[in-house]
C-alpha cells in the first residue's frame, strides 16, 4: 500500500487541498452507499475568533463534499469548536459528549471532532483520550487549517486521531471557508495574545501573538467585497498590537488606513482594542475616517487602580478616564462599551465603587458584566480573599443597574435623526418588520423585508426602546 504522507506536499496549503481531494473519495462513496449526501453540524463556543475558524472548518468540509446541517441529531459529522475562558464552558463541552455518545451507538458511521481552546489544555485532551474514545478527532486552535489531513488520517487509519500543536508561527492562507452572512465578515489580522491577564486563559491557549501580511489581509478583504460583503470586522485579541511581530512593522493605524481604500467597502468594525496602548495615531484615523464605525470597544475590567494592577492590565483607572475623555472630545458621535469583571479576589466595596465611579463619567452605550469566574490554570486563580457569592451577587446586580440605566439615555440621543442603518435580517417577531444595526452598533427595527438584507438604508429613529430604536425607512 502506498503511503499518502509520501505523496503529500510539504507546503500548505498545497498539502491541505491534496487531503481534501483524497478526503473527498471516501466522502463520495460513503454518500454513494447511504444514497444521499454526508451531513456535517458545528456547534461554535466563545468569542467571534472561535465563528470565524468555524467558517474555516465548514469551508474545509464542505470542499470535501459534506453539506451543513441545522439538525444536530441526524448530522454524520459532529464538531465541537470549544472555548475555556469560564470553566463552566468545559462543562458544557462534557454535556454535548454525552448525547454525542448516544447518537453514535446509532450510526456507527457517524463522526465526531472537538476542536478549539479547550483542547489546548493538556488535562482535558487527556481526559477525551481516556474516558471518551468514541471521539474521532481531536485537535487544538493552532491547526485548525489540518482538518482535511486529520480527517484522512481517521478514514484510513479508524482509529482516535489527537493532534494538538503546543503552539505555532505558522499562519496558513488561501484555505475555503463558508460565511454565515454574505454581506458582512470577521477577518483575521492576527492571532494569539501577549497580555497576560491574571485572570485570562486565552494566551496559554491562542499562543503568543503573530501577525497576518497586510498584503493578505487586504487581498482577503477585496475578494469578500467582490464576493458581495459591504461590512468587514477585523478581529485580533489587541488589534492595537497588530504589525509589531513582522519582519516589516506595521501599525493597526496604518492598516485601517489601506483597508479604507478598498473601492466598494461601505463599513469597517474591529474588536478588541486595549486600553494599554491605543494610540493617539489611531484616534486621529478613526476620526478622519468614512468608513470606521463609530463605534469601539474598550474593556475597562475593574475600575479601581488597586485591581487593574492585580489583573495586570498595564492601565490605571486615571490612564483610561483620560483615554475614554480623548475618545469623546475627538470622535463626539462614538458609542463605547466595555467589559466589567464584578468579584476579582481581593475586589473590596471601595474597589468596586471606583468601578461604578468610571461607568457613571464614562456613560457607555453598553456593558458586558461578569461575575468573576475562577479559571484554573492562571494567576488569579491561586489568589487568596475570594469574595464570597453573596457579595459578588449584590455588586453586579448594583453595577447592572446603573448600566441600563446609562445605557438607556445613551441609547435615546439619536431619536429622530434619520441614520445608515445596514439590514441583516428578517425580524424575528415580527415578519413584515427586518432588523440591522446603525454604525454605532445600536440595533434598529423597521418596516421592511427580506430585499433590504445586506443594504445599507437611510432610517429615521422614530422611538428610543431602551437598548433599540424603532425606526421609519426613508425612501
């Protein structure tokens, strides 16, 4: 028999498009003998990077012949794209192997892959190989490009296949992927983190930060566009650290800049910017910028000094209380939002009245708040003085409080003005209604259908719902 390895090209992604064909005949007589089409179903955890592999993952398969499916419980191809930010996520994973468990006893042809940040742990890889050997696949966050070849590998070799990559400096491009929307996409600029959160598991899990080409990244962006897409998100753990990692430097300014020349590109996102080192180079092109969404994402986390050096977020709360003020003086019309971490060991209730403190002068549009999660595996896990849930309970329901409340003002100001909204959906309630988001990000609802999904509309704000508007299409 001959060794397909042998065979294979070294260089990616040659050597992934050589899988997919090989992957592809046994995916063709497989479909031949059950006569019909293999199905495959993903089910994504966690942040936008997580969706966008699992684009990449669908793009893969679906070159290899597998059709998506809505209907997890007929699907032959079962993937789990995990997250482990909140242990209660790895939780989650064990439940759905559970049923999976199940559902293969009843198809022994059918399928199944965990895949993602949580497989980057070595004691839960472990624990898959010894008490769920059912599982076929197994692979972590730096090779999600090798699913054809891991694939491969399960057919011809029928036995559990674990591939998880300690880390990488390798970036593969020109690999398919599958879109949720055909108007709007998430883009990689960058991959990993060098933060260290004491609180955060990602760099151990996403590895150490690299950066995307320019180049490509902007060739990515011209071919979505032609392809239809008049909104891109480009997506980094700290895109403000984007550029540094590459033989030829780059700033995330300078990038914005050339992404904003792409002819046809109507609206440009990005996510998650860190207060640390967000530059006043960056403000100045936000500012100028007609195509930048007026709308950024800046994680305050902890509002107390004391705390944010705890967290290591390299920031005080002075240094961000000038920062948010820049923003506001600069960019008047700009919504901010943030995440808030209620609890963290030690928090006492001076801490936490600083937090509240920057929420009432900063008056974001939005806050993600979370009750602190112990994630085993970082520093602030092993701290002493974890406060007690009773404690925690009563901060993030005052903290939560305050924020709808600021939340809802801040949401009212642009009541009647007539603003771009770009359409995404049918509304769910209501079927003679669709749904989109203003560039500030606030959500609209107005009378419409299914013809207007991926346009960019003129929409008056008839009436401020709290965190929506409903709105009147300005013909």
């Amino acid at each position: 028999m001959v060794d397909t390895n042998t065979l294979a090209p070294e260089m990616e992604p040659n050597r992934q498009l050589y899988f997919m064909a090989k992957s592809r005949e046994y995916v063709k007589r497989k479909s031949e003998e059950l006569g019909r089409n293999l199905t495959v179903h993903i089910t994504t955890f966690g942040c936008q990077m997580n969706a966008k592999d699992s684009e990449k993952l669908l793009g893969i398969l679906e070159k290899i012949g597998y059709e998506e499916t809505d209907d997890e419980k007929a699907a032959d191809f079962l993937i789990m794209n995990t997250c482990t930010v909140r242990e209660n996520a790895n939780q989650k994973v064990y439940g759905h192997l559970g049923m999976y468990q199940s559902r293969k006893k009843k198809a022994l042809h059918r399928m199944i892959a965990i895949c993602g940040c949580m497989m980057q742990e070595p004691d839960e890889v472990a624990k898959i190989r010894s008490s769920y050997r059912f599982v076929d696949i197994v692979f972590g966050t730096h090779n999600i490009f090798k699913l054809a070849e891991l694939l491969y590998q399960t057919f011809t070799k029928k036995e559990q296949v674990i591939d998880v990559w300690e880390g990488t400096d390798q970036i593969v491009e020109d690999l398919p992927a599958v879109r949720k929307y055909s108007f709007k996409c998430g883009v990689n600029i960058m991959y990993g983190c060098n933060n260290f959160c004491s609180y955060c598991i990602v760099p151990y899990v996403r590895g150490r930060e690299r950066s995307r080409q320019p180049e490509d990244i902007i060739k990515e962006i011209k071919q979505l566009v032609a392809d239809g897409v008049v909104e891109v998100m480009l997506l980094g753990q700290n895109v403000n650290s984007y550029g540094k990692t590459l033989d030829n430097p780059i700033t995330f300014a300078q990038l914005l800049q050339q992404v904003e020349q792409i002819e046809g590109l109507r609206w440009i996102r990005f996510m998650t910017s860190h207060p640390k080192d967000l530059s006043d180079e960056l403000i100045e092109v936000m500012k100028n910028s007609k195509k930048i969404c007026r709308h950024l994402h800046l994680p305050l986390q902890s509002g107390s000094s004391r705390i944010l050096k705890l967290m290591n977020r390299k920031y005080d709360k002075e240094q961000y209380l000038e920062l948010a003020a820049k923003l506001r003086r600069e960019i008047p019309d700009l919504s901010l939002t943030t995440d808030i971490i209620v609890g963290f060991p030690g928090e006492t209730e001076e801490d936490f009245e600083d937090t509240m403190d920057v929420v009432r002068k900063v008056q974001y549009d939005s806050a993600f708040t979370f009750i602190y999660s112990k994630r085993t595996g970082t520093p602030a896990a092993a701290m002493d003085d974890q406060i007690p849930e009773e404690v925690v309970k009563d901060r993030f329901d005052r903290l939560l409080k305050l924020v709808q409340s600021i939340a809802t003002t801040q949401c009212s100001r642009d009541t009647g003005k007539t603003l771009e909204v770009l359409v995404e959906e049918v509304n769910e309630k209501d079927p003679s209604m669709v749904s989109g988001r203003l560039s500030n990000n606030t959500v609209v609802h107005f009378k419409g259908d299914s013809s207007l999904i991926g346009t960019i509309c003129k929409v008056k704000m008839i009436e401020s719902k709290g965190f929506y508007y409903l709105g009147e299409l300005v013909e």
